[in-house]
C-alpha cells in the first residue's frame, strides 16, 4: 500500500467523506476528479480491507451495524432529515461493509 493510500485511508476515517479525503491527500481542486479518485480507492481492496479492520478494531461489528441501521429505518436519521438522508447513511454503511 502506498504511503497516500494510507494517508487517504486516515482522512476518510476521519471525515467519512472520499472526496473530501482525497482533495486533502491529492492536492486535488477539482471535487469531480477528487471523486473519482476516492471512489476509485474504495474499490482497491486493500484500502477497503484497512478502513474496514480499522472500523471493528474501533467496536463497529456486523451486529451494531444492523442495529444502527434498523434503528436509524424506525426512527429515522434526526427530526431535521428528509428521507433521502437515511437512505444515503444506509447505503455508505453498506458500501463500507462490501455489501452494495
């Protein structure tokens, strides 16, 4: 792995955001180019095999996953988001876990 996909690897546990992470590690200004770039690094497996050792050496299991998720489906993700925002936070939880 090289030393910018760990760099990258640290900014998107930090932040969650790929794009984010890979405007600060690239020096990239464009945010469509530094899209691409991370969703390009989370595809690699390696980096998703290190964010995704990185989320259950932090106690992110499977089971708190599906209970976050099923709690987030009943309850909603907060009295000020529409629909549309759960769904996105269900759909990066999956990506994160590979199973999107």
């Amino acid at each position: 792995m090289t030393l910018k996909q760990k760099l990258f690897i640290s900014s998107y546990l930090t932040e969650l955001n790929a794009t984010e992470a890979a405007m600060r590690v690239y020096d990239c200004k464009n945010r469509n180019v530094a899209g691409v770039i991370g969703c390009n690094l989370l595809r690699n497996v390696k980096v998703k095999q290190a964010i995704q050792h990185s989320f259950k050496a932090g106690g992110l299991t499977n089971k708190l996953v599906a209970e976050s998720l099923k709690r987030n489906i009943l309850e909603g993700a907060g009295k000020n988001a529409k629909a549309s925002d759960s769904l996105k936070a269900i759909e990066i939880l999956f990506k994160l876990w590979g199973l999107y």
